[in-house]
C-alpha cells in the first residue's frame, strides 16, 4: 500500500488499535485543548485528517500502518460489489396485489 503523510480519523483509531468514538473524541480533545492532549489534527477543508509524521511523535515511536492494508482491499472489494451487484434489485408487486395466493380463514369458530 502507498502510505500516505496524512490519515483519517478512523485510519488514525485503527493504527491506534482504538474504536472510531474514541478516536474522534481523542481528536476533538486535541483540538479543544489546544493541541495538549489527544490525536494530532489538522482541519483540511471540512475534514480532519491526522499527519502520520506528529502521529508518529505522538505515540513516541514509527507505527505499524499495515493494519490499513486489509483495510484498503476490503473497501475496494465493498466498491466493486456495489458497483457490480450479482442480483437484480426486487420488484414490489404492484399497489393493491399481492405476491402470494389469497390467505383461506382459519378452521377456527367462536
């Protein structure tokens, strides 16, 4: 995988090995205090994306990033199902009929 200089705050979790919550209240308590605490942030248009390089500072040390290898493939597998789907979309019968034969009542008596 080409390893990118800056990752999503998810990607950010992952490496992390913490949940998606934890990773976006991490980030939002980086940017709250100022950049003392919590994941390394920066705003990039609407979005916030994580430099690997202050990640990496952060944590004291290089990180394993192979853990978004597995990552990359699965969305590009979920891609080409999406965009390629093995069964045609199911039609609903039309208002007013219905798919099955007409239910008898019940051998039931009051």
């Amino acid at each position: 995988m080409n390893r990118a200089n800056f990752l999503t705050v998810e990607e950010a979790g992952r490496v992390l090995r913490i949940g998606r919550t934890a990773a976006y209240e991490a980030a939002k308590r980086f940017r709250s205090s100022g950049g003392t605490d919590g994941i390394p942030v920066v705003a990039v248009g609407g979005s916030l994306r994580v430099p690997v390089a202050r990640l990496e500072q952060w944590a004291g040390g290089p990180l394993d990033l192979s853990v978004l290898d597995g990552l990359a493939a699965a969305r590009d597998e979920l891609r080409t199902v999406e965009d390629h789907p093995a069964t045609t979309p199911r039609t609903r019968p039309a208002r007013g009929t219905t798919s099955r034969k007409a239910q008898t009542s019940l051998p039931f008596s009051d």
